[in-house]
C-alpha cells in the first residue's frame, strides 16, 4: 500500500488538534487529522458552551461541527473513528499505521489527543455504565426527564452540567467529597440559584446497586462517618480526565499525572514532535486554551 506523505500529522481532532490543523492548512501545508472516536473532542460532550470568545452560547456539538467544517475548508484531510494500530514517531520521519491499513508519514507530528473521563474506581461502577451511570449529560440528559438523579463532582464541568441536567431532571442532588467546590464563582452561584439542585458536600459514594439497571446509590458522610442509601434514576459522574498518553509511554516525557511535558513552543523532548491541548501538562483546561 502507497505510504500517505504529509508536512505534519495531528493526532487528535478536538479544538486542538483542529486549531493546529486550521493554521497549518492555512500556511499551505499538506496536513492530516487522525482521531479515534468523533470529531470535536470533549466539547461535544457540553451541553453549553458560554464563554467562547465572539460566539453566542451554543452546544458543543454546533462549536465542534463549525471549526470541523473551517479545517476541511483549508484542506486538512480528516480520519475519525479509526483506531491506529502503529506509531513509530521516533525518527526523522513519524509513520502513523491505521486499522485499515493505510499508512501516514510527516516530519512532524502534533499529539492533542486529549483525555477520557476519570472514574470512580469503585467496581459497580463499571456493571452500571450505560444503564443509569453517564459521563455526557449532552449525550444522556433527556433519558431522565422528571427523574431523580446524583451529579458527582465539584469542579465546572460538574456544577454546569448539573445546572444543564436541571431541564429534564426533576431533582438532582451534587455529591462532593470536599467542604468546598474547586469551580468558578459564577458557576457555583448559578448551581446555587437552581431550584432543582440541592448539595451533598463532604460525603462520597461507596456503591452503585440495582436489578436491571442501576436505581439505588450508598453514600458515606465524611463528617459523621455514617452510610446510608439513597434512591436514585440516574447518575452522572464527572470528576475530572485522564490523559490519553499510555501509548506515549516511556517514549516521550510525562509527568508525574502521565500528561506530555512541552517547553513553550509546544515542543516535546523527541525532535520534530510536539503536543497541544488537554493531553499536555498546563494549569487551564479551557477551549480557548487548547
């Protein structure tokens, strides 16, 4: 099979990846956009996106589609939903292998593959997702019209999902393990000022039960030390990512959270490979940002 040359390859089609891809397309340069799973990257998991510079408030999704569109416009080639099966980016020349077996070569390569949603940990966890645990209150929302559900968590994402969950559900109740939320002010009070939201502040869950799907939730106040159980329809959890770099390890330098280390240049310690986004170790994980 003919090897595929390109000026770079971006791995990641989130705002990232399609931001580098835009401006590079833009300068002229022959460039591809691989990703996983569907374009657009954690953005269109939001419900709302607020505070993009210049734009109304809008899904996710439409934010995702508009600079989709922008990158195709300038010439990026996009692959999405493929798996690579092969990455040697080693060298002088990176080569990227597909599943379907067309291979990618570039003297350099962009990683803004970003990260994946963090869990609990904890074992029902996992015989529950997908039937009453969701981590995308975009994707799963409207499943839970007049329903009672948890939102796990107290940074943004979980403050403003719950508030956008607030249009189906009935009540939701915010479980957080800390006596405070690691979120923005206008977030808090705006979760704060929503009728249908009340706070569980100090507790944690210890376990998911049900027959077919999940409807039941133990809870451990870390105040009193005591457990109880608490019906529920549904639960959304979101506690932060984890960055998508195990493929990376023990090639390029991560920190000590496996996130890619760069200088200011974006420039990892491999020549000719750089990183953008979430997947990179930084204090700000914002669109804007990435």
């Amino acid at each position: 099979m003919t090897i595929k040359k390109f000026d770079a390859i971006i791995l990641g089609a989130g705002p990232a990846g399609l931001t580098a891809g835009i401006y590079m397309a833009r300068a002229k340069k022959k460039i591809a956009i691989i990703d996983k799973g569907t374009i657009g990257g954690q953005i269109i998991l939001s419900h709302t996106i607020a505070n993009y510079p210049g734009l109304d408030e809008l899904p996710g999704y439409k934010l995702a589609n508009a600079m989709k569109k922008q990158a195709k416009q300038f010439g990026c080639i996009i692959k999405s939903n493929i798996e690579i099966t092969n990455i040697d980016i080693k060298g002088k020349l990176k080569k990227i292998t597909l599943e379907d077996g067309s291979e990618y070569e570039a003297p350099a390569i962009i990683i803004a593959t970003g990260g994946s949603p963090r869990n609990l940990g904890i074992e029902s966890e996992n015989k529950f997702k997908g039937n009453g645990i969701s981590y995308c209150a975009t994707c799963d929302g409207d499943f839970f019209q007049d329903k009672n559900i948890i939102v796990i968590g107290g940074g943004n994402s979980a403050l403003e999902e719950a508030v956008s969950l607030s249009t189906y559900a009935k009540n939701i109740k915010i479980i957080h393990q800390f006596d405070h939320f690691q979120a923005y002010p206008y977030a808090i009070k705006e979760a704060e000022n929503n009728d249908k939201i009340e706070f569980l502040m100090e507790t944690v869950v210890q376990e998911f039960s049900g027959e077919e799907s999940m409807n039941k939730v133990r809870l451990k106040s870390l105040k009193t030390e005591k457990t109880y159980d608490l019906d529920i329809d549904g639960a959304f959890i979101f506690i932060g990512y984890i960055p998508n770099s195990k493929v990376f390890e023990n090639i390029i330098k991560l920190s000590k959270n496996n996130e890619i280390i760069t200088d200011n240049n974006m420039k990892t310690n491999l020549e000719g490979v750089y990183a953008a986004g979430d997947i990179r170790e930084k204090k700000i994980r914002q669109i804007t940002t990435a």
